[in-house]
C-alpha cells in the first residue's frame, strides 16, 4: 500500500513538472516568436539593462533610447562587431522631423549575416522600443562603368521599337538604379513579362510581372530590386 502511494506521488510529481515546463517552454517561444535573433542566446550582444521581450522586440518604460543608443555604440565593438552603418536623430538637423531614435547595421567574423539594431521612443505608449534583427547580406556589383550618352530601351517587348533616351539626367537615374540592384542567385521564372535597355553593346533583359520582383539579367549575371515606380517609369515600363 506504501508502494503503491509512493508511485502516486512520485507519478503527480512527474506530471506537474512536465506540465510546468510545456508552461514555460510555451510562454518562452512566445515571447520570442517574432524574432529573428535572440540577444539573450548570443554572448557577444548584451542586452541594455532594463530592457524586456515582446515577441517581436524589446521595451522599457520612457525615453531611453539614447543611452541606449550610446550603449551599444560602446559596447559592440568591445564583443568583436564592427559598424557597417549608423544613424540617429541626433545626426538629422531638420527641426520638421520629430523622429526620436537610431538604426545600425553590424558585420563580425564568423557571423553569417548582419546585425541590425534600431531603437526609438513610441511617445504614445511612452516606451523606449528596441529591436534586433539578423539579415543576409546583400552585394551589388556594378554593371555599368560609364554613363553613354543614348540608350534603347524596349519598353513593351524585345521586338518592340527602340524609344531612344538622351536626357543624362533619365541615363543616369537608370545607371544608378542597375547598379544599385542585389546579386542573386535565384532562377528568373520563365513566363515573367520581358524588355531590354541597351547601353551601347551591353544589354540588360528586365522581366517583371506586377507587383513582383524586377529581375535584371545580363551578360555580367543575374540581379533583383522592388517594383519601385520610379524605375518603372523611366524605362517606360507598365505591365499589367
């Protein structure tokens, strides 16, 4: 009988734990659930003190977000980080803009990817909200060296005819914008709508479908940009 209430026991005791750590396990992949990175799980990014896990970022009470932003700014570099690029309102002079916080990229050896880390004040809630973030990084080989003088561009097809560009101010937008695009890897679907720029005797393919990915392809590779109507309009191109 002694046996058998020792089991009971010892079986409620395993029920009750087990419950108790679905519990915790449960409320700690909620709490970061819409993170792509944990600073808590990585020694090399400390955590600004005070700072507590929402889901998709970190808060805490009133406007903190220059010590924090002077915080990280310190103690990143001390952990091996080195800043890719950084900027605060306190870098922005224009009295119209009442924007309170920062944005930084971080690259380290031996990280696959980049660190990004912005913080701002959210007057309303009067929370300093801060968030990480782990992303790819992107490379954009130039293309074009030099800015010609004329291009063609096949707006609506390759058997369109040539709308002939001279205005250097359009060339150079377009130059830039190709330059500007991300290298990738990534196979361009075939049916995607089709035009060409032709600068000179180098010729960049377009293929666009609507409200989808501009895939630029080329003698040189492959690249890929946003649908941004800017880019759209100066290759005169407007695909339903």
């Amino acid at each position: 009988m002694k046996n058998k209430k020792y089991w009971l026991i010892l079986s409620l005791t395993f029920v009750v734990s087990l419950s108790g750590w679905y519990s915790y396990q449960k409320v700690t992949d909620d709490t970061y659930e819409g993170m792509s990175i944990i600073p808590e799980h990585h020694k090399d990014i400390p955590l600004f003190p005070g700072l507590e896990p929402t889901r998709n970022d970190y808060v805490m009470e009133e406007d903190h977000w220059r010590e924090v932003y002077a915080f990280y700014e310190k103690q990143l570099p001390k952990h091996g980080w080195n800043k890719a690029f950084m900027y605060s309102a306190l870098d922005n002079d224009d009295p119209d803009d009442d924007w309170s916080g920062f944005y930084s990229r971080w690259t380290k050896k031996g990280f696959d990817g980049e660190l990004t880390l912005g913080a701002g004040y959210n007057q309303h809630e009067n929370q300093t909200e801060v968030i990480f973030d782990k992303n790819p990084i992107f490379h954009a080989s130039p293309w074009i060296d030099q800015v010609p003088k004329s291009i063609c561009i096949h707006a609506d097809s390759l058997k369109s005819e040539c709308i002939t560009v001279t205005d250097p101010n359009e060339i150079k937008a377009i130059v830039q914008i190709i330059n500007d695009a991300y290298d990738t890897n990534e196979k361009v679907p075939s049916d995607k709508y089709e035009s060409k720029i032709t600068f000179g005797s180098f010729e960049v393919y377009i293929q666009y479908r609507k409200d989808e990915m501009i895939y630029l392809r080329s003698s040189k590779g492959t690249k890929e940009m946003k649908p941004e109507q800017e880019f759209l309009a100066l290759i005169r191109l407007s695909k339903n």
